[in-house]
C-alpha cells in the first residue's frame, strides 16, 4: 500500500484512472477526508488542505478528531499456525502477545 505521512496523519494512496489523478483518504479519523492530485507534490498540499479543513471542522463541532484504538484485536489463523507461533514466542522466552507485537511493530517500521 503507498502510503504519505503530513503532521503524524496517514493516508492511503491510490491512482484513479478515470480522473487520472492520485486520490488519498486519511486513515484513523472519526470520519472521513480525502484529496486529489496529479503529482507527489500537488498531492501533500491537498492532504495538508484537507487535514486543516477536516480538524478545523471538528473543533467547531467539538468531534474528537481521531479514532481512539484500545490495543486490542482478535485475530483467527489457523491451528498450525497458531502452534508455531507459540513454539517461537516460547524459545524466545516470551509470551505470544509480547512476540507477535514485536514482529507487527518490525513489520510496520520497514
């Protein structure tokens, strides 16, 4: 996924053909924003635009901004999986949880 970062918010970017543009939706909010822009730099100014227009609208209504995240998730992989998952975490002398955040956090810094 191509991804660009302004003032600590995300957005996930895409090229629409039909309008031969990038189009980019921040990630994380209570709602929803999205921008357009045919180069890289046209793109960030858009995101910082909307970012602006987006807070800036939810102070006025008093909306927190951001989804709040409780560091919890569920997640269904299979038996095998699960099997090996628990013999690494354990021949790392860690418990699951402290192993699989480990590999997440590496996986999400590359």
């Amino acid at each position: 996924m191509n991804m660009m970062e302004v003032d600590g918010y995300k957005a996930k970017i895409e090229y629409d053909p039909e309008l031969d543009q990038f189009r980019g939706e921040i990630l994380g909010l209570n709602g929803s924003a999205d921008f357009y822009g045919k180069s890289p730099a046209s793109l960030r100014k858009e995101f910082k635009n909307s970012l602006k227009v987006y807070l800036e609208v939810c102070e006025e209504k008093g909306i927190v901004p951001t989804k709040e995240y409780s560091g919890k998730f569920n997640l269904r992989i299979p038996p095998g999986l699960h099997s090996e998952i628990a013999a690494r975490a354990a021949a790392a002398g860690k418990s699951i949880n402290q192993w699989v955040s480990e590999i997440l956090k590496r996986s999400t810094h590359e």
